[in-house]
C-alpha cells in the first residue's frame, strides 16, 4: 500500500505515516522503529535516522525516506545506482553514511523539526509495505550560565528583594526559577524575547519581603536555575548581604567560582604566614 504520487517527488502519505509505530506484519516484513541519533538535535549538527525492520519471506524492494510528506530520499537495491536523492530545502545527506537501514543528515536546521518517515517495502511476490515514523527536535542550548541582577547591593530583614534573571540566547527558551536558600520563590513576570538567527531570551522577575528567618544562617542565597526539560540545567547564585556585614569569599557562588574560592584561600593563607614572620 503506497501513498499516490503528487508533483515533483512528493508522495502524499495516508494519515497512519503520522503514527508513531503503524506495520502491517504481513509477507515476511515487519517495520518495528525508526531510531533519530541523538535524540534532540543540536542546530548545526549531524543526525542518524535508523530504520529498524525484519524481513523473512522475501528480499528488500526499496526503503523510502520522508519528511512530511516528501520523499527525500531512497534506497532500492535492484536499480542502479542504489540510492537517490530527492532535493528538500534544509535536508544534506551523508551519502557516504546512508544506506538501507540508516540515512545521515548533515548541517541541521531548525527547518527539520518535525516528522520523519520511513517506509519499507519487500520484493515479489508480497511487495508488503510497513512504515514508522518519529519526531526530531533541533535546539540551541544557552551558551553560559542565567544572570542575576538585582535592585540593590545590600539587603536589610523587612526589605524587599526585586531581582531578575536572563537565560539565553538559545531554542527553545530556558524555563527559569528562583529560590532563596534552596526554597522556591514565587514567581513574578515572565518574558520571552526574540534574538538574532530565530533564537530566543528568557527573562524571569521576582519580588518578595525579606525576613528574619532568611538570615537564620547568615546571608540568604538567591539562585536562579534555568532549564530546558531534560536537556540543560545551570544556575547561578548570589548572597544578600546585610550592609553591616563583611563581605566573605563565599559571596561569589555562581558555577565555576570554586576554582576562584581556591586561589582566594591560597592567597589569604600566603598572606597570613608572610605577615607572620614578619612580626
């Protein structure tokens, strides 16, 4: 059962190609998976699409590509030369790296997101077709660590705390969060806004009354943690000290300060047995 030809090298599929899984498991063919490596796609990267099938009864016909419902690419076996490829904007093949049970794509784009087909058909006497389909995501992770900034340099018990935290640029935007001393805060205004190469940056607000019991153990940490599902997760932290107070080494606590706190403490450390035999 194959998909009637339209113009050009499209082939318009019938609506079970958009199923995660759809096989008929008739004449010896059984199409079970269609694997995308890595799973989520850095933007500028390389993916393998793997299509996973048993054939028992008869030999391989063709293995057809899709994205959409445009055939991009075709492996037959009996013609020559083997593979073909049919043009799609933003689709590279790896000929090299493409074969039956896999095709390569090249330099992906944020145009590929979307859904991806294969279709295999056996050889006479069946010519059974079984398709799978799945989704591939193309992202860009933020390229450094959220940024705090805050309304004030130093915080008081009965103060109120405005601050705000800006992840990005990347794709999708980070989902961001504030805590104080590990607690989550609740959240005030959130946005969304667009940056260079469809790229977005995301920016978290928060305002909320200090009290006593914040600084129970001393300065009270705000962090803020920014995160893309399972994909990516970083934060950075700042202490809020009271203007009283002296500042301490630990008052840096973003990622990567314990390489700075270590030179700080060999620096003190030199400092205090310099100043000891000079006494």
């Amino acid at each position: 059962m194959k998909g009637s030809k339209t113009k050009g090298n499209s082939y318009e599929l019938t609506s079970y190609v958009r199923k995660f899984t759809f096989q008929f498991g008739i004449g010896g063919l059984r199409a079970t998976e269609l694997r995308i490596s890595p799973p989520v796609v850095q933007r500028g990267s390389d993916a393998t699409l793997a299509c996973l099938y048993e054939l028992t009864d008869a030999p391989l016909y063709s293995v057809k590509w899709y994205r959409g419902r445009h055939e991009f690419y075709r492996y037959s076996p009996t013609e020559q030369p083997a593979t073909k490829i049919f043009p799609f904007a933003g689709i590279n093949v790896d000929l090299a790296r493409s074969n039956q049970s896999q095709v390569v794509l090249t330099r992906v784009s944020f145009g590929l997101s979307g859904n991806f087909s294969c279709e295999v058909t056996a050889d006479a006497p069946s010519f059974a077709t079984s398709i799978v389909s799945n989704n591939m995501e193309v992202v860009v992770l933020p390229p450094s660590s959220p940024v705090i900034h805050t309304s004030q340099h130093y915080y008081m018990p009965g103060d109120i705390l405005r601050a705000n935290c800006t992840s990005g640029p990347s794709r999708p935007p980070s989902e961001l969060t504030f805590y104080i001393n590990d607690i989550p805060v609740s959240p005030g205004m959130y946005n969304v806004q667009p940056a260079a190469e469809g790229l977005f940056r995301s920016e978290q607000y928060v305002q909320v009354q200090l009290w006593p019991a914040h600084y129970e153990r001393g300065a009270p940490i705000l962090r803020c943690e920014a995160k893309l599902g399972e994909l990516y997760r970083d934060n950075s932290a700042v202490a809020l000290y009271s203007a009283n107070s002296d500042p301490k080494i630990e008052r840096v606590t973003s990622p990567g300060s314990a390489a700075k706190l270590q030179t700080c403490q060999v620096l003190l450390l030199l400092h205090i047995v310099v100043w000891a035999n000079n006494t």
